[in-house]
C-alpha cells in the first residue's frame, strides 16, 4: 500500500504551521529551526517511516522560507539517515526505535560496577571557608613572581608552545623536579623516573593501571586519603583498608598470609588524616615484604616540605636501592590547587617497561605552566616561598592548638601537626561528625569529617579534620566557638 503523501499546507504540517517560525534577532536561524522541527516529528513519530515529504518548492511556500533553505535542511536530514531522497519524491527512514522507558523497572544507580564503589568527599569550592582541609595561604602566593615566569615562556615560546608537549613532560620540568628532590627529599632518581601528572589524583591513577589488573588486591590506611581510594576503586581492584596508629601503617602477618596485596597506598612522612609518621622500622620491613610478594608501594607525598620541628623526613623510595616504590607529588600545597601539576617517580626497575606505557597514556599539555613552573623553581622562588610558607604554617598551628585549648569548650584530643596545614580534632563517639561538618558548611565553616575517611562502618575515628593553611588566625576564635555551639546543638 502506497504511504500517504505529507501534502504542504495539509493537516500533517500542523506541527510546522501551530507556531511560526521566529525570526528574532539573535535567535536560531530558519534553517536551523526547521531542521529540528523535522528532526523531531520523525523521532516521535508524527512524520512515519515511508511518508513522502512535499517538494522543497512546495515546503518553502508552506512555512514561508526560500526553496534554498527547505533543499539545505534536506541535505542535512539525508544526511543523518533520517530522510531517503530518490527519483521517486523524498521519504522518511525508517529508524529503529527503542522501547519507552518502563518507570515501574529500576534503573541502574551508576553505569559501572567501578564508580559505583566511588563515595562523594562533598561539593568542593571551599577556598574562602574557614578550616577546609588540602588548601594553602593562597593570599600568600607570589603573583608577581609567577606573573614573570609566565610572560618570560610566552615571549620565548610563542606559538609553538601551543601544541602537544613530551608526555612524560616538559624536560625542563622534570630536571627541576630531580634537583629539588634530591637536596630536600633525598631522592635517588633520574630524570627518566620522573612523570609529570595533571596533579597527583592523575599520578595515583597511573601506578594504579601500570601495575595492577582488575580484581587485584589494594591497601590503603584506613582512615585514610579519600582519593587514594577513588584511584583504587576506578581500577576495579580490591580495596582493603589497613589500620592506622601513632607509628602509621600498622600491617600483621595475617594480612601478609590472607590477603597479600599488589599494591600498597600509604602517606608515611605526615599520614592523611592523623598526622602519624611512619616509622623506619616499619619502612623498612613494608619494603621488603612488598619485595617478597611481589608488591609495589605509592609513596603519597602530599605536604611533607611543611615540616615544623626538626629536619624534612626523608623519603621510602630513597632508603633502599632499587626500592619497589612510586613516588607521588604535588604542587597544588606547595603553590595553588589550581595549577593542577603534579608528578610521578617510576621505580628504577619499572623505568623501561613503564615509562614508554606512562608516555602513551598521557598527553603533553600545560605546556606554558611547566615552563613557567621549572624557571620558578630554578631561579630560587619555590624555595624562598617555601620557606615562607612553612614559618606562616608553624605559626598558624601554634595559634589553632592554643585557640582550640581556650575556645573549643568541647571533649576533644588534638593529633597531628609535626607537619602540614591541618590538625586533627577527635571527638566523642556521641558527637555526629559527618552531621557537624554539613551543619558547620552553612556557615562557611568547612572541615572534613574524621569518620568519612574511614572505609569500616564504625571504625571509632570521629572528629573534625581542620585545615589552618587558607584561614588566617583572627578567624580560629570565632569560627572555633561556633563549631562548639554545633555541637551543643546538635546534643
């Protein structure tokens, strides 16, 4: 049986003719809007398949456009499959068309087993909160400085920076880095071990799909960096959260027997959250099991040049040769979160095997930063404005412990704070942290909440995470003495 014939001006073009087509300025084009017009009276189905459309003469004189038009959106909608033109007249497609959705069936929460394991830290955009954990004095930070750097690569770079990048890296870049680690981290490295990253979740993910496959088992501190557990969750592995104490990583030799790892995360020089430091002897016997199991070790070395008594700890990767450990870093605490460079130091032995791996799983970018960056480093500044900064961080957590001890008339303990830019405040089991945090939110109050961290239902760790990096001192009273009429509140 013949299809009906759309007839111009007939009763089939009621979806063209009910409203006309605008012709305002600065809105879409004619073209455009009939296109979608009969784009979309072909997907719901007022424009059946086989239907023959009218001649572009005729559609034209209908909905009051040139003959031009109506033959362009023709072309376009033949294009995409949805029209069939032939000697014959121009006819609908036939689509294939999926069933409509069945509300009564449930729909999947997430698309992937993987994300789904993924647990929400909060909504971000904290830096002008007080207490938010991870950001450093940012009014602090040498503008002029950078401002130099940058306008130095841009006159000599020019457009040919514009283009892709080395993957591991602008050479310059890494060859800063390697200086900077070996005099303040006693790093023994080459200049080949060093990755840059887009920040150090990037690093974390890297060694993640360098080293394991999926359904592989992972430890992390427990509680412990929630991205370190993100980046583990997103390789499908086997996340097994491994105790805490004053002297770090605390492992046993069940775990070694029962649940062996392929890869370890741990934070050993300043542990995100509790601020423990992970002993030598505990160093060392994690490398040699890890040897022994054939494991490797992710160093996250997050905020360690902010060392406030004695001399900077040094490093796991450089306490034994050939130690099977990489070795994350970040300038987002040390500089702003935003310049978003972090980087990556391959185990020796992984050098030739994963580093042309790394090279095809990245793509060089930031190209200007990087550059800018290493002439920031090399002319003396990064040093200087570490310095500064850790006189400033020094003095800040000595005025949070003395302002919580007088105005945070709340049970608590205070952990951490050798090194860094947060304390950690432990509280009783009857305070509800999580909902002291969210209650502390809507008034520009931002901690982290101890609990959240933890990856055992619970675990006992509760209490506030409170960063002083970004929150200058004459707002710890005020701040501190709202936090403890929350709690009061909450009761």
């Amino acid at each position: 049986m013949e299809p009906p014939r759309i007839e111009a001006g007939g009763p089939q073009f009621d979806f063209l003719l009910q409203e006309p087509l605008s012709r305002a300025r600065g809105g879409d084009s004619l073209q455009k809007q009939l296109l979608h017009r009969i784009r979309a009276a072909v997907l719901d189905g007022r424009l059946p398949a086989g239907s023959r459309l009218p001649g572009s003469r005729a559609l034209a004189e209908s909905v009051g456009v040139s003959r031009n038009t109506v033959t362009l959106v023709y072309e376009v909608l033949s294009t995409e499959g949805y029209i069939e033109p032939s000697r014959q007249g121009t006819r609908v497609a036939a689509l294939a068309r999926p069933e409509p959705a069945d509300r009564t069936r449930p729909t999947p929460a997430v698309p992937a087993r993987r994300t789904g394991r993924i647990r929400r830290s909060g909504p971000g955009g904290e830096a002008s909160f007080a207490f938010a954990p991870g950001l450093p004095a940012l009014a602090q930070f040498p503008l002029a400085a950078w401002r130099r750097s940058l306008d130095g690569v841009f006159r000599q770079g020019g457009t040919e920076l514009l283009g892709y990048g080395p993957p591991q890296g602008e050479p310059a870049l890494r060859t800063a880095v390697l200086r900077h680690l070996a005099l303040a981290r006693g790093m023994r490295c080459t200049a080949e071990q060093i990755v840059i990253t887009e920040g150090a979740q990037e690093a974390l993910a890297l060694c993640v799909r360098l080293v394991t496959d999926p359904g592989d088992t992972a430890w992390v501190e427990d509680p412990g960096y929630r991205g370190a557990q993100t980046a583990l969750a997103c390789g499908d592995l086997t996340v097994v959260p491994v105790p805490v104490d004053q002297e770090g990583l605390r492992t046993s030799a069940s775990d070694w027997a029962d649940r062996p790892p392929r890869l370890v995360c741990t934070s050993p020089a300043h542990q995100y959250p509790t601020g423990a430091v992970l002993t030598a002897s505990r160093r060392l016997d994690l490398i040699e099991k890890c040897r022994r199991h054939g494991a490797w070790i992710v160093e996250d070395d997050y905020d360690s040049e902010f060392r406030h008594s004695g001399e900077p700890l040094a490093c796991m990767q450089g306490m034994t040769p050939g130690a099977p450990v990489f070795y994350v870093g970040t300038f987002s605490k040390t500089l702003f979160p935003s310049l978003r460079i972090g980087f990556l130091v391959l185990p020796e032995p992984l050098v030739d095997r994963a580093g042309p791996v790394a090279g095809e799983l990245l793509r060089g970018g930031h190209r200007h930063e990087q550059l800018a960056l290493a002439h920031f480093m090399e002319s003396g500044q990064y040093s200087r404005h570490l310095a500064r900064m850790r006189r400033l961080y020094r003095r800040r957590r000595d005025a949070l412990r003395a302002a919580l001890a007088e105005h945070f008339d709340v049970p608590h303990t205070v952990t951490g704070g050798d090194s860094g830019m947060h304390l950690t405040v432990r509280l009783p089991p009857n305070v509800p942290d999580q909902r002291l945090a969210a209650a502390a939110r809507r008034h520009r109050i931002a901690p982290r909440s101890l609990s959240q961290h933890s990856l055992v239902p619970d675990s006992g760790h509760n209490g506030l995470v409170l960063g002083y990096g970004n929150t200058p001192e004459s707002a710890f009273a005020p701040n501190l003495r709202r936090l403890a009429g929350l709690v009061r509140e909450l009761d």
